[in-house]
C-alpha cells in the first residue's frame, strides 16, 4: 500500500494511504489499532449502496465504534448537521483521545472534518471517502466546512485530517455523473502538473465512456488517483493556506463557481465537478486568446473532455457570467485571480476582471 505524505514544513501533517486491496477493511483496521477511541459519521446513502463502505461501517459497528449516519445534500450540509455530530460525540462521550471517521464524499468528509474541529476545540479526524471527486481533492488538503446563507463552504477550517484512505473499491457502486465529477477534477489536476498522467487519465475515461466496464479498470484507475493525490499533497504541503501555489488548484473554478451559481438560480442540475471541467475549458480558451499557451489548447481539451463524456460548452450566455463572477468568495476586490493553463502540466495565474475574462471567451 502507497502511502503519501502531506508535509507542513518540517511536520508530518497527514497522511493518505492509497490502498489497491480489493477489500480494503483489513488494512484499515491495522490503521484504526493505532487509535484508543474511534468515532464514525457515514453518508447512509453511501453505505446503502456501496458495499465496500456498508461493510466497513458494519465492521465497525460489530467492534462497538459509535456511528452516526447522515444524509449527503447540499441543503443538508449546514450548521445544524455539524450541531447534530457535535451532539452525537458529546452523548457517546467522545473525548481529546478521539478520532473521528468520517465514511462518504466530499459533503460528509467536509462536514465531519468541520465538526471535529471544533469539537472540544479540536479533536483528530480521518477520512475514507466514496466517491471519486473526493478521493482526488476534498478528502485531501483540509479544506472543511459547511453552506451558509446560501453561500457554499463559508464557514470553515483549514485543518488536516490524521489520513485519508482510498480504495478503489468504493467506485463500483458510484453513479456515472459523480465518476465524471472526479474524472474533471483529476484531469484539472493534471493540466496543472501533468508528469504523463493527463494522457493516461483521458485513454481511461474514453475506454470508461466507450463501455468499458470499470472493474477491468480498477487498478489503473488507482494508480492515476494515487497520482492525483501526490499532485495535491505536494502543492498543499508547499503552500497549505493558499497564499500562492495552492490557488493553481483553482484551475476552472472561477468560471465553475459562476455556472454553479447560475445555475443555483435557474434551478438547473450543474454538479461542481462538471462545471470544473467546462471551466477548464474557458480557462484554455482564455489562454489562446491572450497568447499563452499555442493556440489550440481548448481545442485540445474540448476533444479530449468529450471523449471521456464531459460536457464542454457552458450552458448560460457567456455575458451572464460576469457579474455572477462578483459572487464568488475568492474574488478579492474587482480583479479576480485566474489560473490559465499555458499547455498540459504549467498554469499561470492572471488578474483580470471578471468582464476581461469574459471578453476573452466571447
Ligand atoms: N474540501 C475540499 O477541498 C473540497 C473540494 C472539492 C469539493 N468539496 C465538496 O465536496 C462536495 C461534493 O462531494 P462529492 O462529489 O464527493 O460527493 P457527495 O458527498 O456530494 O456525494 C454525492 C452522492 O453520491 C452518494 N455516494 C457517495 N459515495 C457513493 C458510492 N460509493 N456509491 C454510490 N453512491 C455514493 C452520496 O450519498 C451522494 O448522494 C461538495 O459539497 C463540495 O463543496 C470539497
């Protein structure tokens, strides 16, 4: 099993484990041993339809670990549900010693993180998450948090969990739509350091997209996320609180953020993941335009993101980005930082208004 560091200066701050196991419970329990008390929240949707996330949580529940279920929405990641784990480790007496499990996606290992972060001002969690979009980026870095007032993750910590554990596993039972979520986010991350993965990654989800069934492809699937999240330990451990490096991983998202907004309003189904991959694609094409890169990249990446089954054209009129743009919380004054790609594996970061970019697109 790899195991991958995320380094914060001279301290070991997390760990990710990338285990291939077919069953990942007997190398998760060695891992768990080394913990006195073991608190668990499952998504229960997740362990419903997964089998590999149902057995661990059985698994834990037979050792007598406390377990929480809850309901993975949007309209449910919020105060109250931290409010309900913070009621349910203070019933079952969870104290400094604990570690907290979180079993899910990115909604449920945010959610889970937040509250154990400020749980009796900060007790250790860890995550094992299901779905691809979290294996590859919000299960890693300590991004935790929860929608407030509308506004998606305001209120939150920067925190690293002990570790996360991925198994590729989990991915069997997931819907095609969150596969590609996680397809978008893997191959965001490897326009911004590529190391021969982006190609791999775009063969893999084309053979996917092709009917490829994905348990033929499960090992490779593991070691491209396991490439994933070296790309995203390293970034987070030379810039953890995204002073600089850690904005490239923004790639797609100021545009991303706009559409997800928009679509918000329109009640229009836009998961983020999606709208990260049609934002990539207007990060290239603002790169050709203002020279950057060599001119065909969105080309390149329409080509590629369609082969894999991405949608890549943005389903609002462009000019309705621009002020929807304004709405996003890393807008910091009128200029916005832009990350653009240059070619497969360099970024650059640009600061325009929101009305340049556009106009770039236009
Ligand atoms: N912290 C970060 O850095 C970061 C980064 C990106 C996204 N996020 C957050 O992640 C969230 C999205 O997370 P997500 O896309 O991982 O999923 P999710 O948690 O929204 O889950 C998606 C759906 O899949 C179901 N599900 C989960 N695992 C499954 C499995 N193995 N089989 C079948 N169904 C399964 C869930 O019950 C849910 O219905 C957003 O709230 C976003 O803000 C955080």
């Amino acid at each position: 099993m790899e195991t991958i560091f995320v380094k914060t200066g001279t301290t070991l701050a997390s760990q990710i484990y990338n285990c291939p196991d077919a069953d990942p419970v007997p190398a998760l329990d060695a891992i768990l041993a080394g913990y006195d008390r073991v608190y668990a929240v499952a998504d229960s949707l997740a362990a419903e339809k997964c089998p590999c996330a149902g057995k661990i949580v059985e698994h834990l529940s037979s050792k007598g670990c406390p377990i929480f279920g809850i309901n993975a929405s949007e309209a449910e990641k919020s105060m109250d549900t931290v409010l309900a784990i913070a009621s349910f480790l203070m019933e079952q007496g969870a104290d400094r010693d604990a570690l907290v499990l979180a079993i899910g996606g990115g909604i449920t290992t945010d959610m889970t993180g937040f509250a154990a972060s400020i749980y009796k001002r900060g007790v250790r969690f860890a995550f094992f998450p299901t779905t691809l979009l979290s294996q590859v980026d919000a299960a890693i870095g300590g991004k935790t948090g929860v929608n407030f007032l509308n506004y998606k993750n305001i209120l939150g910590v920067i925190r690293q969990p002990e570790f996360t554990f991925l198994s590729p596993s989990v991915l069997l039972s997931l819907p095609k739509e969150d596969l590609l979520c996680g397809c978008a986010e893997m191959l965001k991350t490897f326009i911004i350091q590529d190391d021969g993965n982006y190609q791999k990654a775009v063969s893999l989800f084309s053979a996917l997209h092709q009917g490829v069934h994905l348990s033929s492809l499960l090992s490779e699937i593991s070691a491209l996320v396991g490439a994933s999240a070296r790309v995203k330990a390293g970034v987070v451990s030379r810039d953890q609180f995204e002073k600089g490096e850690r904005r490239n991983l923004n790639l797609g998202h100021t545009f991303a953020h706009a559409m997800e907004s928009l679509a918000m309003e329109n009640n229009i189904h836009l998961p983020h993941g999606l709208a990260v991959g049609i934002g990539t694609v207007l990060a290239a094409k603002c790169a050709d335009s203002l020279g950057l890169s060599d001119g065909s990249l969105e080309r390149r990446l329409r080509t590629d993101f369609n082969a894999c089954g991405l949608p890549v054209d943005c389903p609002f009129p462009l000019e309705n980005l621009a002020p929807a743009m304004y709405k996003d919380k890393k807008a910091a004054g009128k200029k916005v930082h832009f990350i653009l790609p240059e070619g497969i594996g360099k970024v650059v970061v640009r600061d325009m208004t929101p009305e340049e970019a556009v106009e770039l697109i236009g």
